[in-house]
C-alpha cells in the first residue's frame, strides 16, 4: 500500500536543471504532479501525508552504480539479510538505488551472490537494489587492487552467459580488462546483451582504451585506481577519460582514492556531464574502525580508509552524500552539476533514466530534500519516507 503525499513550499529541481518554487504530488510510488507556485493555494485532498519543504531544495536520489557493502553487510554475503541491511542503510546518505557489486572470487561464490540476487525483492523505505555490477573476474592481475589474484580468470562468453541467467538478467556493469579481449568479441557480446562494459583493473595504454571504446566499452571504473595514469608518452586510461568524449567515469570522492587536487583537475577536463559519483563502499561503512574482510581478505579500517594488509586501498568507507558534497565544493562546481553526477549519469548509464535520475511527472518519486549545503532532511524512496528530521 502506497502512501500519497504532498511536498509543499520546495524549491524543486527540475529535469532541465532549472529551479522551481512549488509543490510535488507522489502517488503510488511515482511523482504524480508539479506544481509551481502561483499564488494561490493548491486543492489538496484529505489524508494525504504533507510535508512542508520551506528552506529546502528537492533534487533526484543519489544512484550508487559501484558498492559492495556498508553496515556491516557485503554483497558476496549472498543471503538475503545481507542486501536488506544494505539497502535499509543507503537511504540515509541520499543513495536511493544501487548496485549490488560482487567480487573476483571463487566461482561458486559469485552464483550464491548472484542467485540471491536474483530472488530477492525489494522493500519499502529502503533504497531499490536494482541490478548487479560484476567486477572482475575478468581483469589484469597487476592492477588487481584488491581483487583476489588467485580467483582472476580470462574472458569467458559462456560464463557470462551462465551467470547472466544466474542473476535473473540482473547484471548491468561489468568491469573487465580490455586488453585480455584481443578480438573485442567478449565486449561485443556484452553489448548485444545490454550490459554497460567499465575497463577497470586494466594495464591498458591509450590506445588500447580507445580500441576498447570503439567496440563498446563507455566507462571506466573508479578513475585513476587500479589503471594507468598519465604519463608523457602515453596517457594511458586516465588520459583516455580526459579525450575520448563518449566515456563516462566512475569517481570515489573521498579524498583519498583520489586527491582532492586531482578530483578538481577531473572536473575540470572531463566535466559533470560524464563523470559518475560512486562510493565503492565495504562491509564497515557505517560502522566503528576495526578489523573487517573483503573478499575473504582481512581488511583494517580506521576513520578515513579501509586496506588489506599490505596497505593496498580495499574498497572505501565513503557515504554518497560526503563525496556529493566534496564535489560541490570544488571550483565551478554547481548543484546541476552534482545532481548529474549523482543522479542523472548514473541512470543513463544503465539505462534506467526512464524511470530515475530526475523529478520528472511518472518517474519513480526517489526524492532528497536537502538544505543549501547538501544536508539531506528528507530520503524518500519509491514515494515512502525513508529518513526524516
């Protein structure tokens, strides 16, 4: 049963990036109407749930294209409790849909996780899991972060495809090492399939991402991490983000994975149109520092950083809306621009913008009211609130 609610005295942030003063209608979990302010008062019908939205801007819920886990739950878990802690987590730094993102792992691993995603079903209040994203296996074992080097394997079409029908064709982002696909046919079948195909953990140069992205690869996956950086005589994967204007880049703002120096120096080559805000989080996300795992891998975690043993990053503690507000406080960085990052890229990037990333009349009322400095007060998710002051 849906609750029917009226948002009244909002500054609401409409699909074109201009600011309205006004009221939104959410009925049966989509945004039903928008009205802006025109002096006199709107008809509302009784038991109807108003909030009042004065001094507060409402803008799309974050989409976390790239998370593994927070509050003390991991994906690879692969049980249904699991999904729900994370799920009911996410709504609280604005993150009103995600990817629940798997692991180079043992094979019979990954099928638990992806079978339990398959079958589970989402709930109210808490933020839509709405696919998977594979990283790994199929990745460079010199860039392998911390992915488990043990578990890495070549491209593999049938265990694609196997896995695919596994997840319920809920597998949205893959993320692959180009150069190990010499032919490209392994990122050509994932294209016929839909998929959105991210180079990551890659050795690849220049060239080979721009081979990569001629045969369908369109992301990168966390920039600047687990890739090569630019050098003089090849600018490697982050020089291709930089250039080629049809690749869009996953980005963990924390300030750690990437400096904040560079993320301003990201912002101001590639620009919020093709930059995707992620956070990449682990299991302790949420939780106090201490000693946790991912991938079966120990994993120390202090108030800043999560890292395995050798002091190799494993994965962030970052909370969406920490980065969305890094990144609004860089040089020339607006509030369109951070809700592109945030919201817009993401959706379009999986193909969900139909449905996500804008307050749009018929699309899913995933909606942030927040205050000038990007504070949320309100987390509404598929129309029922999930955070409130």
């Amino acid at each position: 049963m849906h609750t029917t609610t009226f948002i009244k005295n909002a500054t609401i942030f409409l699909e074109d990036g201009t600011l309205i003063r006004g009221g939104l209608f959410i009925a049966d979990g989509k945004i039903s109407a928008i009205y802006e302010e025109q002096g006199k008062p709107i008809d509302i019908p009784e038991n109807v749930q108003i909030i009042d939205a004065t001094n507060l801007t409402a803008i799309p819920g974050f989409i976390d294209g790239h998370i593994h886990g927070a509050n003390g739950a991991d994906t690879m878990d692969a049980t249904e409790e699991a999904l729900d802690k994370m799920a009911s987590f996410l709504p609280k730094e604005g993150t009103t849909s995600f990817l629940a993102t798997t692991i180079t792992q043992a094979p019979e691993n990954i099928e638990k996780a992806l079978q339990t995603i398959a079958s589970y079903q989402n709930k109210p209040t808490f933020a839509e899991m709405i696919g998977v994203h594979l990283e790994g296996p199929f990745v460079e074992k010199s860039k392998a972060g911390a992915q488990p080097l043990k578990y890495i394997v070549e491209p593999d079409i049938d265990l694609f495809l196997r896995w695919q029908e596994l997840s319920g064709n809920k597998i949205r982002t893959i993320t692959m090492a180009p150069e190990h696909d010499i032919d490209g046919s392994f990122i050509n079948t994932l294209k016929e399939h839909g998929i959105n195909v991210s180079a990551g953990h890659t050795g690849a140069g220049f060239a080979e991402i721009k081979k990569a992205v001629e045969q369908g690869v369109s992301q990168l996956t966390h920039l600047c991490n687990a890739m090569n950086g630019i050098h003089h005589r090849d600018i490697g994967a982050v020089g291709a983000a930089f250039l080629l204007d049809t690749l869009r880049a996953e980005l963990i703002a924390d300030g750690i994975h990437v400096v904040p120096e560079m993320l301003q120096l990201i912002y101001d080559n590639v620009g919020s149109d093709r930059i995707i805000l992620i956070t990449d989080s682990m299991r302790a996300k949420g939780l106090p520092p201490g000693d946790y795992e991912l991938g079966n891998q120990p994993v120390k975690v202090d108030n800043e950083r999560a890292v395995l043993e050798d002091g190799t990053l494993a994965g962030s503690i970052l909370k969406m809306d920490d980065g969305v507000r890094r990144m609004f406080g860089l040089n020339g960085v607006s509030l369109h621009d951070v809700v592109k990052m945030a919201s817009v890229n993401p959706a379009k990037q999986i193909g969900i913008y139909d449905r996500k990333g804008s307050i749009t009349v018929g699309k899913d009322a995933d909606i942030l009211l927040v205050d000038n400095d990007l504070n949320i007060q309100y987390t509404i998710c598929r129309g029922e609130i999930a955070v409130r002051p």
